[in-house]
C-alpha cells in the first residue's frame, strides 16, 4: 500500500524545509513536493496532527535538494532514483 509522510529536506541553499514524500507498495520513495509542505488543518486538531507529524520527520535523516531528477509527467514533484539500495543515498 502507497503511502506518504513528511520529511526534512536541506536545499542546495543549506537551509531546510519540511516537505510531503509519497512511498510505493515496497516503501521506496516514488515523490517528493516541489514546495516545502504548509502547517494546514480544518480544525485546530488536524493543524496540531500535521504539526506533530512534521515534527516527527526530524528524527529522519534530511533529504538534500540535487540529489534527485525531476519527473516530467509533473511540474511541482519529483522522482526519485535509488543509487545505492544499502545506503539508501538518491540521485
């Protein structure tokens, strides 16, 4: 089952963002936002979940802006390519 969270993300700037990451059925990453991801709920519950999950993604490791090609069926995400399956380092 395909799934998504949030994780952190370093841009080429050396600043970071948070940003949306889709998974496939084997967890590999497949998407990953175009846009750093927005604190949004339509309740203040929702908005505290997502704020919870966002920061949850800080035990993750941080994505790095560049080390990903661009999807062409889509302007705003983007696919990534697993390099190396043991490191799990993307291109």
């Amino acid at each position: 089952m395909s799934h998504w969270n949030y994780r952190l993300f370093e841009e080429q700037t050396g600043d970071f963002s948070i940003r949306e990451v889709s998974y496939d059925e084997d967890g590999e990453i497949t998407t990953v936002g175009g846009d750093p991801a927005m604190p949004i709920g339509i309740t203040e519950q929702e908005l505290f979940k997502h704020l919870n999950l966002m920061l949850d993604c800080m035990n993750e490791p941080a994505m790095k802006e560049g080390n990903f090609t661009p999807d062409d069926s889509n302007g705003e995400d983007f696919t990534f390519i697993l390099e190396d399956n043991e490191n799990k380092s993307y291109h």
